[in-house]
C-alpha cells in the first residue's frame, strides 16, 4: 500500500512539474504578408515551429510580440522559455519585431522596429541575424545595441526583414 501511495504521489508531483500551461513552445502557422510600396507586398507561409531552439536562440517574425523567461548563471542567460504571460518581471525579457509603414500611406514600407525590455539590472547584450525578404538572403549578421540596465531600447532597419534570430544573450 504504501508503494501505490508513494508511486501516486511521485506522478502527480512530476505531471504538475511538467505541465506547466504558461509555457508556450510552438507558434501555429500563419500567412506573413509585409508591404512593400503602393503596389506590391511579400508574403510568406510561415509554418508551425518553435519560438526557441539551441536553449539560447529565438526567432521571431514581424508583428509578434513574445515574453521570454530567462535563465541566467554567471551572468550568462542559459536559457530561454517564451510565456504566454509575465510571472516573474524580474526574469522576463519583452520582445517586439514590427513593420512601420509610411504615416501618409500604410501600405509603403518605411523601415522594420525591434523592441527589447531588459528587466535586468545589468545591460543586456545580444548577437543577432536577419533574412532579408526581397533579396531571399538569409541570416544576415547585423550589429546590435546593448540594451541599458532595466531600460527599454529600440532598433531599426531600412530593409524587410521576414525574420529575426536573436542569440548569445549575456549580462555585462
């Protein structure tokens, strides 16, 4: 008796560590379409796959917005989990990739916005890749500012980008 008590307790102890709903893996697929000029627009099925890979990679495409759990050891971020809503500010990183059009017509492409709040008392500094949608090259290293202790930065591109990894976070 006491083994089915203990075995119970053991599985419902490790379905409930296990479980945990906030957590969010996989983005569905969906149909990204980025404007170009008046006239034209990209469009890209993009399929269903994982906001994280490698632990320390994230990839995103515009117009997602995505709340990030970070693991950090040694001032080294170790790892990353994407939640569906903020539990712990003081380990979760806010992460915005945007198209901004032009104010005069919406459909002309103006440049592309990324978003990064540090919750950190440290800077947050980060390597970074895009893929250039109208010249289909893909992960193209791009420079990137460090993200000011507890502070909100943002950077911008001329180009369209499709997609964006963000990866080698550390604390300095």
């Amino acid at each position: 008796m006491k083994k089915i008590i203990f075995f119970t307790f053991f599985l419902i102890i490790t379905i409930l560590a296990y479980s945990d709903e906030n957590i969010v893996i996989e983005r569905s697929s969906f149909i990204l379409k980025l404007n170009v000029d008046e006239n034209r627009y990209w469009e890209w099925a993009v399929p269903q796959s994982p906001y994280v890979f490698n632990d320390n990679y994230i990839q995103f495409y515009p117009g997602e917005i995505i709340f990030v759990e970070a693991d950090v050891i040694d001032d080294i971020i170790v790892s990353l989990t994407v939640v569906k809503e903020i539990k712990d500010q003081s380990k979760t990183i806010i992460i915005e990739f945007n198209q901004i059009a032009d104010d005069d017509n919406s459909k002309i492409h103006k440049f592309m916005m990324l978003k990064i709040i540090n919750p950190f008392n440290k800077n947050l500094e980060y390597k970074a890749n895009v893929y250039l949608a109208l010249y289909n090259k893909w992960w193209i290293n791009t420079s990137t500012i460090p993200v000011r202790a507890r502070l909100t930065s943002y950077e911008s591109w001329p180009d369209i980008i499709g997609a964006i990894v963000l990866y080698d976070f550390i604390l300095k």
